[in-house]
C-alpha cells in the first residue's frame, strides 16, 4: 500500500510539473518574440473564450466589407491602374505568405491575440487572391476589346469576283470553238490563247481567295465574341467567388485554456508512464528472440582433454580439507578458520604470476600457502555470516570456467601450479549480451574451494539450464554459454525480472551457481559506482 501511494504522489507532483511547463508557454514566457501579428492584437491574452469569437466574427466582417468596396471599384479603373494595383496586391500576397509559414513559437496557436491576428492574416490573403484574379480578368476583357477589327470581305464583293470569273471562262471556251486555222493566227499575233487562260485563272483565283477570307474572318469574330463573353463571365464568377470565399473560411478552434493544459500534461503524463512498457514489449518480442539465436559461446579444451568433473558434496557452512602426499593449499587469509600447527606455512603473493592484474582484482593476494601430507585445514568464511563452501574436484584432463572472485582456496600439486588460461570473446554478441568478454579457464589435476552467498548449487546440465546472469560462478568446458529470453513475459513488464537470462547447455557438464548473490551486497543490488566496478569486474570475467 506504501508504495502504490509514494507512485501515486510521484506521478501527481509530475503532473502537475507538466502542466506548469503547459502553462508557461502558453502564456508566451517561453515561445519565441511576437512581431508584428502581437503588436496589432486587439484583444488581451488571457481573453475568455467568448471574447476571442466575437473578435474573429468582427474580423471577417471587415473582410467581407472590404472585398465589397475594391470590387465595386474595379470596373472603372483603367489598365495602368490595374496592372498597378495587381503589382501592389502580389507584394502585399508575399508578405503574408512569409507571416503565416513563420514560426511564432511553441504553443503560441493558443494565445488569443496570436490566434485572432493569424486569423486576419488567412481572411487577408483569399481577400487578394480573389482580387488579383478578378484583376487579371478585366485585363483580359480589355485586350480582346481593343483588339484590331476583324476585316472580312463582303458578300457583294465575292458575288462580284464570281462573275468576273465566269465571263473570264466564256471568253476561253468562245476562243477555243474558233476554227483551228484562225486560233492559230490569233496565237501567233497576240498569244491570245496564253492571256485568256490566264485571266481566268487570275479571276477566279480571287473570287476563291476573297470567299476563303470570308469564312475565315466569320470563324474569328465568332471566336473573339465567344472569348468576350467567357471573359465577362470569368469577371462575374471570380467576382461571385471571391465574395463566397470569405463564407466558407472557418474561424479557428477556441480552446479553454485551462483544460487544455490539463489534458495535454494527462497526454503527456500517460506517455511517459506507458514509454517503458511499450519499450520493454518491443524488446521481448522482437529483439530477444533474435538475440537468442546467435551462436553461443563455447572454450576449446586442451589438447588431450576432457576429463568429467565429478559431483561434489552440498555446500556446507565450513570445509575441511586434507592435503595428499605431493599436494599444497592456497587459501584466502579471511578463509583461514584452523590449521594444523605442524604443517609448513608461507605467503603466496599472487594466486597466477601470469595474471598479475586479474589475481589482484579478484582478492586473491597474500595467500596463505599450506604444505605437508595429510594436514587438515578447516576452510570457512570468518567475515561472512552468509558465505557456505563447496570443494569441487577437477581430475586430470578436466577443466572449469570460473569467476576468480569465486575462489576461496585451491589445492594443486607441489611445484605444479593449477593452470589457469584466459580466453577473450569481444566479437561474439552472446558475450556483450551478458556483459562477460572474458573467462578463466582452470585445469585439473586439483581441487577449487569455491565460495558463495548463503551457499554454491552444483548441478548437472542436461538437457540445458536457465539462470540469473548474477547468480553464475562457473561451467565445465565442454558445455556451451548463450543467453535467452526470461521465462515469463509479466514479471518482466513489470520490472521484477530481466530481460535475458544465461543459459548453458550441450552436454552432462556441471553448473555451479550462486544460491542468493544479493545477500553478499547487504541483501539488495549495488548501483553507482560501485555498481560500475561490479560491471567492469564481470566484464573482465573477474
């Protein structure tokens, strides 16, 4: 109940934040500096709702008053006074145009003196729109009316022409019924046959020419009389239209401030709540089944390799452990419950001389080295309440991957340290997944003491074993390392598990886990910076 009420408190004191952000742009505080659209408003900014409608209806009845009075005018001015009048109107068109498309700053379409301003701006531009095209159209009237007239010959005029033709052609065919003899000497005298023949085609090439005119000429004046009368009726459409475009323009939504604000702080509030949940669906649906299919991670074994790990015992609170002939113990100085008081003792600075840095991060320094057949050393965690211990045994030809960090002592011939092998995965996607680019790898012949929070779960892999990436400790080699999807999709949403979970599998090798690792960190999961070297440790496979 405590917390359902501590995430009601918080959402409402965001809420209300929102909205106060809402408001201070709204109220012009924060939206960029008004020019010329603020400067001319008539009404104040915080105008009722009724107010700002009786303005925007006062405004587009002074629109309409106007457009009436410069189309009443327009029939007497002439064609200078147009084209200048059409010049003036343009300028004006584009200045509007860059207002209107000019950004007035956030939210600002709320502001009423904004609003109505805006408003005048749009009622403005349809009124020169319909002005320049009503313009445009006398001009066109004039041109045809002061066009050159149509010249077209007449019908007397063809009839005249037709005659002289006919008379043209008796004389050829009265030339032509001449005896042979006599329209030879005539040819020869005066080259009648070649005049005659002539004028007739003269005469009669013109009475054809002055009827094609003719039709011609009609065919113009019919279409110039048609082009008048589409240009009057352009006029009286464009002049109709120009008065009916004001009527059709809607004034703009006045909206209740206050409301406003608290619906789009709800708006905004529902989206930052639902952001993660819709992110987290996207993400166990698409992108964790595609991150499951990519190859797993898998350690080559030595060469001559591939020894079982037996099953060790339950992981006890202490553990004791007797040296064979020929073997020495390393363990942790805060791991050292009770020793023999006959055995051999010295310092071990580093568990690895080969791995310096890795054995200092991981704490395994300055230990205590034990030596002598069948000492009996009792291994338990003295600063730990929660830690409890298991031994796990690696016969020769064996190997385990482990966190080093999980090491509490290691038992390993005389003169023949455990070997210890560091492998890097940086290109393999499982490995950044799990946030793991590095794995330790150690070889038996030897015993790993290996410590964990309220105890270490060993237990065979089979057909596949799914678990916490905190609860990981180690592997045997021979089984392959992947992640996949959480088992259940709620616990998930809700925030209560995460998104991937490691994996092992392909073959009867053991996993050894970590029975409750947050008991190790006072019982709840480390942030910060200590989270961050947590992070940077599993990285380095520490």
């Amino acid at each position: 109940m405590r917390t359902l009420a501590s995430w009601l408190a918080r959402h409402f004191l965001l809420f209300l934040l929102l909205a106060a952000a809402i408001a201070l742009f709204q109220s012009g505080i924060l939206s960029r500096s008004c020019t010329a659209p603020c400067d001319t408003a008539t009404i104040g900014e915080w105008a009722s709702a009724s107010e700002v409608e009786a303005e925007l209806e006062r405004t587009a009845r002074q629109a309409r008053d106007g457009l009436d009075a410069d189309l009443s005018r327009f029939g007497e001015w002439g064609e200078a006074q147009r084209r200048g009048e059409i010049e003036r109107r343009r300028e004006r068109l584009d200045e509007i145009r860059h207002e209107l498309d000019r950004d007035v700053g956030l939210l600002d379409r709320y502001r009423p003196g904004t609003v109505i301003e805006r408003h005048r701006l749009g009622l403005e531009r349809i009124v020169l729109e319909r002005e320049i095209a009503v313009l445009e159209a006398q001009l066109d009237l004039d041109a045809l009316q002061q066009a050159e007239a149509i010249m077209v010959p007449t019908p007397a005029a063809i009839r005249q022409a037709r005659l002289a033709c006919d008379a043209a052609n008796r004389e050829v065919r009265a030339f032509n019924d001449n005896p042979m003899a006599a329209k030879w000497v005539r040819n020869r005298i005066a080259d009648e046959a070649d005049r005659l023949t002539q004028e007739a085609r003269e005469k009669c090439g013109r009475a054809s020419t002055l009827a094609e005119r003719r039709r011609e000429g009609l065919q113009r004046a019919q279409e110039r009389a048609l082009q008048i009368r589409e240009a009057r009726e352009a006029i009286d459409d464009r002049t109709a239209a120009a008065q009916e475009a004001l009527t059709r323009v809607q004034s703009p939504e006045v909206r209740n401030m206050l409301a406003d604000i608290f619906a789009k702080a709800a708006l905004a509030l529902l989206a930052i709540i639902a952001m993660p949940f819709v992110i987290r669906t996207f993400l166990y649906y698409v992108l964790a089944p595609l991150a499951a299919m990519r190859g797993a991670i898998r350690i080559p074994a030595l060469a001559g390799a591939g020894g079982s790990i037996p099953m060790p015992e339950a992981s006890r609170v202490s553990t004791a452990v007797r040296l064979a002939e020929g073997e020495e113990l390393l363990v942790r100085q805060s791991y050292l419950q009770t020793s023999s008081g006959d055995g051999a003792k010295a310092t071990r600075w580093l568990l690895d001389y080969r791995h310096p840095i890795s054995s200092l991060a991981s704490g395994l320094v300055f230990l205590t080295r034990i030596g002598g057949t069948g000492e009996a050393t009792t291994i338990s965690a003295t600063r730990d309440g929660f830690a409890e211990l298991t031994a796990i045994e690696l016969p020769q030809g064996a190997a385990c991957i482990l966190h080093p960090r999980a090491l509490a002592a290691v038992v390993q011939p005389v003169g023949r340290p455990m070997a210890i092998r560091s492998h890097w995965r940086i290109f393999s996607l499982n490995a950044w997944l799990t946030m793991q680019l590095r794995f330790f790898s150690f070889h038996g012949p030897g015993r790993l003491i290996v410590k964990g929070g309220r105890g270490i779960r060993v237990e065979r892999a089979d057909k596949g074993r799914i678990f916490a990436q905190d609860q990981l400790v180690g592997f045997s080699a021979d089984l392959a390392y992947s992640v996949t999807r959480t088992e259940t999709f709620a616990p998930y949403l809700f925030g209560q598990e995460p998104l991937l979970k490691d994996r092992v599998e392909g073959g009867s090798g053991l996993l050894v886990i970590e029975e409750a690792p947050l008991s190790m960190r006072s019982g709840r999961e480390r942030r910060g910076l200590e989270g961050m070297i947590d992070a940077g440790l599993k990285a380095f496979g520490l």
